[in-house]
C-alpha cells in the first residue's frame, strides 16, 4: 500500500482528527488497544487519537528502557494524567541493555531496541492486556528514511514486509503516517496536547541510544543523558527545530590542572530545519557555542573535548547513529 | 638541569642569536653535526643557526615519513635551496608505517615515532656521517607538556632521563628550548627565514599521524592530508594561531543521494593562542564553517560529517592525538 503525504499547506488539523478517530474506531470495533508513548509529539498525539476513539479501551504504557532523558518518564506519566488519559510505567531497563550488550554497529542496534520492544516489551504486554492492536505514532519522514535505507526507524515494520500480527501477536495502528512533523505539531495544538509537548524537539525512536556511537552501556547513557540536559536547557529558547548531544567513542586527548587527562568528547548538534528532510547547524553565537562547551566539560564527568556540528543534511544526517 | 624560559618581552634576537650560534660553535668544535629539519618554524630556525656557525660541517635532512602535508617535502628542500642551505630529502615512510602499524593509543603512537625517528633513521645517518650531534628545534612549551606528562612531544629526550648517546650514538643541541613559539617567530626573521616559514601555523611532531585518531595508515594520513590542505587554504587569512584537520576513528550515518553513507567524520580545530599554552577556538564566521564542511564532504572521499572544535584548552589540548 502506498502512504500518500499530507503537507502541512493542505492539512485541515480538526477534519483530520475527527477522520482518524472513526478510522481507530472502526478498525478496533468493540476490543481493546495498546498504544506506546514514548513522550515525543507523535506518541503523545496518537495516543489522544486513540484516547478519544477508544476511552478506556486504550491502555497506554510508558517503557522506561533506561535510554530515556532525565526526569522523562515522570513527567509524561504526569502530563498525561492531567490529561485524563493513565499511563503505566514499565519498568524494562534490564531487556534493554541486556538486548544491547557488546553492540556497536548503529543498524545493530536499532534492530537490537526494535525486537526488544516490538517482540519482548510489547508481546507481553498486549497479551496480558487481551488487545489485538498496537497504536503507534510513526510519520511519513520514518517511513522515508527506512524505506531509502538511510536508518531503519524502529517503528517501521509493515513498510519492510513485516507481518506483525504473525510476528508479534499484534496488528500496527499508524494514524499519523501521512503527517511529517510540522503538520504533527498542528494536529497536537488542535488536540489540546499542552505546548511544552509539541513545542518540544524531536527525538529519535532509539532514545539516548542514537546519541552514543559504539556500544550502549548504562554508564555511557547515563553521560549522554547529562550532556542533554545541558544542550536542552542552553538552546531551549534557541527556536531550533532541534539539538542534540553525542558521545563519541574515540577518545582525545585533554589536560586537567596541568596534567594529561585522556578523556571524552561530546559533539553538540543545533539543527534549522522544516521538517528533517534537510537541516542546516543553526548559527548559534560563539558566546552560546562557549558556555555549553565550559558547562559540558565541567559538569559531565570524563569530558575533556567539546565539537560543534557544523554539516548540512544531506550529507549528515540529524542523529549520528 | 632545569631550563629558564626566555619571555618574548625579554628576548634581544639579536643577541640571542650571536650567542647560540658561538654556543653551537664550541660544542661541535671541529666535527661534525646533523639537522633534523621537519618544515616548521622551530627546525627551519635551529637549521639556519646551526648553518651560521658550521657552515659545510652541518648536514641537514629532511625525513619524508609519510606523514607530512601535501607537497611539503618539496617545498621545504626549495625554500631552503634558496637560503643556500642544501637539504638532504631521505625517504623513510616505509619505516615510519611500519612502526604505527597496529597502535591506536595516543602515547603508544607517539612513541614509535620517536623510537622511528632517532633510533632507525637518525641512528644510520648521524653514523654514516661521522658526526656526533644531533640539532633540534625543541622549545619550551615541548619540555613542559611532556614533563607535566600530558603529551609526549618526539623530541624530548634528555628531559626525560634518556641518554641518547648511549641509545642512539649522538648528543642532542637544541638552541631554541629556553624560547616558546612567538619568540621563535622573533628569532626566526632576525634570522631572514622567509615569511611563509615564520608565519606558518605550528605542525606537531608527529605531524599528520597526531591527527588522525586510531590507527595510522597511509590511506589513513591520506584522508587527513586532503582535509588538512583546505582547513590551510580556508584559514590562511584567519590571523589564528594554528588551524587543523582531525580524522576520527568514529563513523556516523550519513545520507548521499537519498541512500545511507555511513561515513567519516572530520574535526576542524581554529586556536586563538599566544604561545599554546592556553587557546580558545577562533570566533569564525559561519559562512567560513559552512565552506569548510561543504569542501570536505565534497573533496574528501568517504567524509559526510565535520564538526569544530568549541573547547578551550585546557581541558581540551591543541592536538587531539
């Protein structure tokens, strides 16, 4: 089946919604749907989608697969809950890491998060839960970029010839897949989804996985996860489209109260871009560029070498994994 | 013994240069000495003392390991042709290769340069010259970061407790060690070096295999080399102290053609420094950025990503490796 997209120009945000809604109905009738936020704008818009075809048909998780940013899952259960929509946190850091272990190749690894959550974490819970269908926030941009080969999105399955009621138990609701970002946020706005969740930059399906080249350790997430604090809080107000950390592998050299100190380097990412079919490094100012090198290599520990991004996409991609 | 630096503010050239040049005189008395030129400012300086007080009796060398920047060999044999000075150009890349072969750490690299260098290839030609002295263009900041243990420099030896004498059969003179690189510049034109040697940016020891993370290899330095070339031709006319081109070990995704590229990633490095004690990065405007990035992953087969460098030294240092 070919998806056709829907641009932002021809969207019509309260049409669509109410379209999408019968659609979940429909395919749904009368059983039960679980749908997986991850807390970006796409799993935060199709779950209210969901929310409003199915009431409490929809059981909605939220996996903390340890790959999350600081203070993450807390604050999405929390911002649902004033939504009136209840979220479980499921706890599957160890599935995970163990699924991730001696893993450094990028396709690796976002097979390697893939089977664990589609297979492992969603098996399971869609079972005990006695639904028949996953409801999924995947957009027309995922589909693109796996489809062309450049990365496999975790959540594309059925466009790679993946059968996954065969699979997995389970059959994939995507209401979304017509939408690239820019029209996502205006379908958000419309479903009242408050603005700190559709404002927010995107984030990749692989979470923190995708910000750490080579293999992903919970003590190499957990550096990752401070340097991204720092880049959100310093570049929050940027107007970005979005902005990133990544923790290198290589190791460089560096020097601490005058003695040598081999250390790490994070590469800072501030990207401009409509739709992340194509970026460009946002010009940030040097006294921007200064302070969050300063704060990165005081703030996290091992760091001694602090890069900027400075590649359009194409060449680059957003994400380095 | 402990060596005294000599302030640029304190430095007569002049007269610096009367004394070194009697110094050489009576050390090497009426044998012979060798010189290691490597094409920076430092050995084109301890060079032409050397030359002013043995004239005939310093032979001169140039060692093409392989590791040097585009046409540079060439360049320095003519440069020195015309100051009347006769450069031997000795090729010993196959000896350098194979002693980087298989090394990845910093200081493991670093030091088979060093073993390259003063045993393998200065051992053979000192002694087949007849002379017993080695003259080298070490300067301050070299002891110092060596020293202090955060880089190996090649040419810090004695400083280290090395009798290289007995390990290699020469002494070493090294005029220049009281003095670091802005005094050098000093010396250097009262000394009539041409502009274009003076005014270069400085080029570490190790040469290109200090900018190349993990392993050393000809394709390897060949990357860098092409990099290095156009980080030198945008940056000429910057006013920075050192500018440079860094190829890491780390790949990231890519996307050419609509197809994935997992590919390389160069580093670009601009220093703002008086003496690389202490640097920052060079405030370049974007559309240099841009035109940096945009010729590497144009020119420079397999690169889809460049970053630069926003760290200060410390803790970041000059050089990576």
């Amino acid at each position: 089946m070919e998806i056709k997209e829907i641009a932002l120009e021809e969207l019509d945000a309260e049409k669509f919604i109410a379209e999408k809604t019968e659609e979940i109905s429909l395919i749904v009738g009368d059983g039960l749907a679980v749908s997986a936020l991850s807390g970006g704008v796409d799993s935060a818009a199709a779950t209210i989608l969901g929310h409003k075809a199915l009431g409490d048909r929809l059981k909605t998780y939220f996996i903390d697969n340890g790959l999350m940013r600081e203070g993450e899952p807390e604050n999405i259960v929390s911002v649902f809950k004033d939504l009136g929509v209840t979220v479980e946190l499921v706890d599957a850091k160890k599935t995970f890491f163990d699924a991730l272990k001696g893993r450094a190749d990028p396709e690796d690894k976002r097979e390697a998060i893939t089977r664990a959550f589609y297979r492992d974490v969603f098996g399971a819970l869609v079972r005990e839960a006695g639904a028949r269908y996953l409801l999924q926030g995947t957009n027309y941009t995922d589909i693109e970029e796996t489809v062309a080969g450049i990365k496999r999105q975790h959540n594309i399955l059925e466009q790679l010839g993946i059968d996954t009621e065969e699979m997995y138990g389970y059959k994939i609701i995507e209401p979304l897949i017509q939408l690239r970002k820019s029209a996502i946020r205006e379908v958000s706005k419309e479903l009242w989804l408050p603005d700190k969740i559709y404002n927010r930059p995107p984030f990749p399906g692989p979470a923190l996985a995708a910000r750490v080249i080579g293999e992903v350790t919970p003590k190499r997430v957990g550096i990752v996860r401070k340097a991204t604090t720092i880049v959100e809080e310093e570049l929050s107000s940027s107007g970005a489209f979005q902005y990133l950390a990544i923790l290198h592998e290589d190791k460089v050299t560096g020097v601490r109260e005058g003695k040598r100190d081999y250390g790490l380097q994070i590469e800072v990412r501030c990207w401009e871009s409509k739709d992340a079919k194509t970026g460009s490094p946002t010009e940030l100012p040097y006294e921007v560029l200064d302070r969050l090198a300063e704060r990165i290599t005081t703030e996290v520990p091992g760091v001694v070498s602090v890069t900027y991004s400075i590649t359009k996409k194409p060449p680059s991609t957003i994400e380095a994994v």
